[in-house]
C-alpha cells in the first residue's frame, strides 16, 4: 500500500494528537505494544485516558480493518466477533510480533466501513485506533 494515499494516512497520524488509557499491567507494553485512540472519548472505552494527548511518529504502519489487517499478517481472519478480552490480549500479542516481524512499526486500525470509503474517495476516518509496537 505504498502510494500517495498512503503517504496521507502517515502525515495524518505523524500530525494528530492521541489519547493513551494507561495499561493495568505494567508488562503490556513489552507484549503488545501502546494502544491510543483519536479521541478523548473512544480512548475512555478502556478506562480513565491521561489528561494530556500525546504525539507519535510512526513511518511503516499496517493500515486496514480488522480483517485486512488480519489477513496481512496472518494469511487469514484470526479473531471472531466473540473473542474474549484474554484471547484478545494474546493475539494482540501475536500481532505485534507478526507485524514487528514484517517490518510494520505500528498498526492503523479502521472501521470496514470506514476503510472501504477510505480506499475508495481517500477520506481519511475520523475515529482510528493506532498501536506503537515498539514503546521506549
């Protein structure tokens, strides 16, 4: 996925402010990477976010839907709509280690809906999940 569109979605992340729920294990980092949402809202999903956003700078995400990204890494969808929040942790953990392992050093996730209408007019999503694989 090389291209201008790309090269968007980069600048848009490299440039927009993220929101960070602190993990309760103090290990997560290692293991799965730091996960931060494009608003103070969805980031409360998990739990209280830090007051402040933070910044990032990634320059080889994997960018895509839950399935795509999947697919990219695994030859083929891995989860299911009823994944517990351990088995969720695990194979974020795979993912990581699929991703790192390809090269990626973070992943982009997107709606389905919002990754077709992304590929298709270039409109890059409001809501976007992002996990830094490698956390210093």
């Amino acid at each position: 996925m090389k291209s201008e569109l790309y090269e968007r979605i980069v600048a848009h992340v490299n440039r927009k402010s993220w929101w960070h729920v602190p993990p309760v294990d103090p290990n997560a980092y290692r293991k799965r990477g730091k996960f931060l949402a494009s608003s103070f809202g969805e980031a409360e999903f998990w739990g209280r976010p830090l007051d402040d956003p933070q910044r990032v700078t990634v320059a080889m995400p994997i960018v895509g839907d839950e399935e795509t990204i999947e697919r990219g890494l695994f030859g083929k969808t891995v989860s299911t709509e009823d994944i517990s929040v351990p088995q969720r942790f695990r194979l974020d953990a795979e993912m990581k280690k699929a991703a790192l392992a390809k090269g990626y050093d973070s992943i982009l996730l997107m709606s389905p809906r919002s990754f077709v209408r992304f590929k298709s007019t270039g409109k890059i999503p409001r809501s976007l999940e992002l996990n830094i694989l490698r956390v210093s």
